[in-house]
C-alpha cells in the first residue's frame, strides 16, 4: 500500500488535509517578522525525489526519495551578553500534516540531526525542528564545554532547544499561514534527556513526548561509565573480559539459562528480571583453558558490571548495571580503550582540569558532579503533573533496549517508578493517563541488536507500515488527538535491517512494563503468538 494512504490512516487525515502550501519562492523569500534574536542564515527548496545531500557534525542524510520540502537554517541568538547562539533547522514540507515534530540529539550534540528530519519527520508530513544546542562538534567531544564554558553548558543542557521549539512554532505559523494545531517530541539518549527537561521546565511545549535511553541523570550515568570501564580496563590487566569471551563464553551461558523463561529459546532475554544468573558458575576449574573460562579476576569483574552502583555512607544509588541478555553487545562499551566523552564531561563541565583522566576516578567524583550539575542538565524531577494533568493533558511514551551497552536500562524503569509514586501520591491522575513505559527485549541503545526492535523510532529503518500499531509517533497521536491509548506495540525484525526490502524476519509485542512478552504457541515469527504477562 503507497505510504500516503497509510499516513492518512494513522493520522486521522483526509486526502485534502495534505495541502500545498510550500513552493520555491516562497520558500527562498521567507523571512521571520517579529522574532528579535532569530534570523535565516538560509534557505534551500528541494524538489521531490531529487537527490539530497546534507551533512552535519552529527548525521548525515544521502537520499532520493524525500518529498518536496523546504530547509530553513536558523541562527538562534541565545544569550545576546555573551554573543551566544544555537544553529536550528526547521524542514517544511510542501504537503504539510498540521504539526510539529522537533527531534532531539545523542552524546554531546554538536550538530543538527539532518538523518532523523529527512527519515522520520518528513516522510510523515510534519514540520520538523533540531538544533546543534549551541556548538558544533562531534557527539563524544566536550572540548567546547570549557574550561569553564558555563554559557555553552546552559545552551547544552536545555536553553538552546527551548529557544529552538519557541522559535520553530512561529516560523511554523508564519510560512504556512496558519498556527500548528500539535507539537511532538521525539528524542533517544541525550535526546530522552532533552525531552524530560524540556517538559520539566516548560510543560506546555509539547503534546506527546517520545523518550528513548534516556541519559536523564546525567551526572550519575558518567559516573557509572567510568566505574564500569575501571572494572575491567586495562586491557593487560588480569580483570580484562575480551570479546571473544563475551561471544563464546559469557553470553551462551547467560541463554542457556534465561532465553526460554519466556516459552521460546529464540536468542532474545524477554525478561532479564525474572533470571537469575551466577557468574561463578563461569569460573576455571583446575588446569581448564582460560579461553572457555572466567578467571577469578574476570568473575569479579563481571559481577561489578551486573550489580547495582551504590556509594557513599547513604547507600546512594548511583546506577543500576547491565541486565541479562545483551553480552552480545556490551563489549562495545567496554573495549580496550576509554570513552573520551566520559573523560570530556569531567575535564570541561565538570573540573575544569583538561588533564583529568579515567584513572582519576574516585567514589567522590558522582557526587561533586551532582553537586555542579553542569549546565542545569540533569532531568531527574519525578513531577510531571504540570505536563500531565488539565487543561494541557500531555502524553509520554519511554522505550528502552534491555540490552543497552551505554545507558543501563533499570534506569528508565527508576525513573518510570519515581513518576509513577509521584502522581499516586500528589494527585487521582495515575501515571498509566499520561506515561507508558516500553522495555524493548533484544534492542541494544536506542537502536539495532538482535531482537524486534523496529517501531518508528529514531535511527531506525522504516517500520513495514505507519499505522498506530506499528509506528510509534502515530501511536502517541492517536492518543494524543483520539484519546486512544496505546497498550500492546508491535515491533519488527527484518531479514535484514539495512535493507528492508528483503522482507520481515519476525515480528514480537512490546509490552508495557511491568509485562513482558510470552509465547503462548504458534507461529513464533509473529506477534500474535505472544501475550503480554
């Protein structure tokens, strides 16, 4: 079926609510009356179908099938004292749907993300909005920060995407003639993040709100990636897990042992809560090869990356660990050399001190970091009322890989059970009228694994169709604009993900939490044969 048709569907739209509005004079003469501090660095009218080209420091889009459309490159000035400013783009389609979506970023930003606005926003007829949040740089450099930077960490933790929304809606108004009638949100890692500030601090800005991985807690997160790589760098160290270990030894032994609680050995962990798994069980025995074995360092090692994080004479949770069933993927987390973006956040946002390493870690670092909170960046506020309750009636839908190898996923489920006490105790609107929580069995952060993981997300291939069941974003507007809550979502696995065209593998349900998936016979290729339990 031509994906029109689907859109009209999922969208609630009659063929005649897609109306021309943009053209190529129209798009090269605009310029924005009465918005002081915004103005058009350029603008670009793209044809239908011809190819398209755009880079950023972040993504990149190289396409031939994107619908006309008009680029806007917005300079954003940000605080006008200190001669800051962000870059933002705004994408127009000429068959325009009556809404916003902006689109937030990954790691430390530093670029607009060009890849999400032509694949997610476009194809689906919104207006679409992102922003560098005031720097260009790659997503794991922080060399911008600073030293002592603190108005870049201002532009970074929330104002130059705010300022980007405000800016965007009356760009929006202004070309089309006439006021957006939603405004969405959709935003994996630091774009979860981004998302749960901006509806923090500014509760109206958006309608529905889509979170993936959220690295909300910022301070913590980074503590937590630098006590997981102590765990087991350096590589010569007798602590060292090797990805050869992780592949043969390790993740066979965690299957073996959870992947058919679900009722089907398939490769995927449904449930790593429900398993229960001792890395003892992996230690060498006298004289055994170490290379089908753990050693003693090496099951210590590996208990400190499952446990949870706990410090200080408080007890404090500082992060909760990885979770059974993506040993597949955690090697990439934890190879032999640092992640520079954990040694930048300390050296520019947080110390100040450009000689500060990895190996200076210590169990006081999360706690001064937390104390800074740099940039106002950590979005941890369990209230959520404001955003949630009448007049303004805000959605939230949250997904999450459990088998994320940056972010652990409990973090999510935290945050999740925070909101949820929050509203149980401070109003009758329970958190089930505005927040749903989708754990993502087999997905690693905020995209790919092995698993069903295809939903309409960002940095994903295209779902097999753009209905409400199967398309994420048109779930949250079905819910948002019908009232029609999602429950159950379907996911996709493709033969091959990189290419969709070679048809579907499987197909599983993404249950809301506390559920998981199990299998109840059938065709285990397809959702139907689940239920959520």
């Amino acid at each position: 079926m031509h994906l029109l048709k689907y859109l009209l569907s999922a969208f609630g739209l009659s063929p005649s609510a897609l109306r021309g509005f943009g053209s190529p004079s129209s798009c090269i003469s605009f310029s924005p009356r009465g918005l002081p501090g915004v103005s058009v660095s350029s603008a670009t009218y793209y044809p239908e179908n011809v190819p398209v080209h755009i880079s950023t420091p972040y993504t990149t889009i190289d396409s031939s099938n994107l619908r006309a459309f008009c680029r806007l490159e917005l300079v954003i000035v940000t605080n006008e004292t200190a001669g800051s400013y962000a870059n933002t783009e705004i994408w127009l389609p000429d068959t325009w749907n009556g809404r916003i979506l902006t689109i937030g970023n990954g790691g430390f930003a530093g670029g607009v993300d060009v890849l999400n606005l032509g694949n997610v926003a476009l194809p689906q007829a919104f207006a679409g909005i992102s922003t560098n949040t005031g720097h260009n740089a790659t997503v794991l450099d922080g060399s911008w920060a600073g030293p002592g930077n603190d108005n870049a960490l201002v532009d970074y933790g929330w104002r130059a995407l705010h300022l980007s929304v405000l800016a965007g809606k009356e760009v929006v108004k202004q070309y089309y003639r006439r006021a957006p009638k939603r405004s969405y949100y959709m935003g994996c890692s630091t774009g979860g993040r981004q998302g749960f500030k901006e509806i923090e601090l500014f509760p109206e800005s958006f309608d529905g709100v889509i979170v993936g991985a959220p690295a909300h807690w910022l301070s913590r997160m980074m503590a937590w990636v630098n006590y997981r790589l102590l765990a087991v760098l350096p590589e010569a160290s007798p602590r060292f897990i090797s990805a050869d270990l992780w592949t043969n030894v390790i993740g066979p032994a965690v299957m073996k042992r959870c992947d058919a609680l679900d009722g089907l050995a398939d490769g995927i962990v449904s449930n790593p809560w429900g398993c229960s798994f001792r890395p003892e069980s992996l230690a060498c025995g006298a004289g055994q090869d170490t290379a089908t074995c753990l050693t003693t360092h090496q099951v210590t090692a590996m208990r400190r990356l499952y446990a949870d994080y706990y410090l200080g004479p408080g007890y404090t949770l500082v992060s909760r660990g990885y979770t059974l069933g993506g040993e597949s993927m955690y090697f990439s987390a934890l190879g032999n050399q640092p992640i520079e973006g954990s040694a930048d956040w300390y050296r520019y946002m947080v110390f100040n001190d450009t000689k500060w390493t990895n190996e200076d870690y210590n169990d006081t670092t999360y706690q001064i970091a937390d104390a800074i909170n740099p940039g106002q960046i950590n979005a941890i506020d369990p209230n959520l009322l404001t955003f949630a309750s009448p007049p303004h009636n805000g959605k939230l839908l949250h997904y999450v890989g459990l088998m994320d190898q940056f972010i652990a996923p409990e973090n999510s489920v935290d945050h999740f059970l925070r909101a949820h006490a929050y509203a149980r105790g401070h109003s009758t609107h329970g958190v089930e009228n505005f927040y749903r929580l989708y754990p993502v069995p087999g997905m690693a952060h905020c995209a790919g694994g092995h698993g069903a993981s295809i939903m309409g997300a960002l940095f994903q291939p295209p779902p097999p169709t753009y209905d409400a069941d199967h398309n994420i974003l048109a779930a949250m507007v079905r819910w948002v604009e019908d009232g029609v809550a999602p429950s159950t979502l379907v996911a996709t696995k493709y033969v091959d993900d990189t290419d969709p065209g070679k048809g579907v593998a499987f197909t599983r349900p993404l249950c809301m939490y506390p559920w998981t998936p199990r299998f109840r016979g059938g065709n285990p290729n397809d959702a139907r044969s689940f239920a959520c339990v």
